[in-house]
C-alpha cells in the first residue's frame, strides 16, 4: 500500500468516524458524555481537516471547485424551504 492510499484510507475512516460521532452525540442523555463525544468529534474534524490539506498539497486529492457565493445561498435557501415544507415550522430552532 503507497502513501496516497493510506492518507485516503485515513480521510475515509475519519470522515465515518466523525458521522458516528454524531449519531452518538444526537442519541445521548447523559450531558458529560455528551460534552467528551462532541470533544472527541471536534478533534476528528481537526484531524480530517489536517489531513485533507496534507492530502491536496500532494495532489492526492482533488476538491470540487469552490461554489460562488451566490450559488451557496441559493442552495442554503433552497434546504430551507425543504425543511419548512417538511416540517411546517421553518427552519429546526437550536434550543439552548
């Protein structure tokens, strides 16, 4: 195995790890648990993040081209009006 499989391994674990980090954090009731697992995602992220721009400097791997600025809102509207058709409520609230 070369050095570009085992950085893309790595991202493709990363990026699992990170969604199944998410799904723990959405499922649990136990708040400093909670905290640990948002803090162990967040530092996976880093890590993926890190390693992705490692991974791209080596041509390893290739973005998408980056979306206007026009287009990103177009798409974040768009997942609005989805989730409010969806939903009925607008947008899901962050309760704090």
């Amino acid at each position: 195995m070369n050095e570009k499989d085992i950085v893309l391994d790595v991202l493709t674990g990363l990026k699992a790890s990170i969604g199944s980090y998410a799904k723990m954090i959405t499922e649990c009731c136990d708040l400093n648990l909670r905290q640990t697992l948002q803090q162990m995602r967040n530092e996976a992220e880093q890590s993926q993040y890190n390693l992705y721009k490692i991974a791209e400097k080596k041509g390893y791997y290739i973005p998408s081209s980056k979306e206007a600025d026009n287009e990103v809102q177009d798409l974040k509207s768009k997942l609005t009006q989805c989730l409010t058709a969806k939903t009925g409520a607008g947008p899901i609230p962050v309760l704090k």
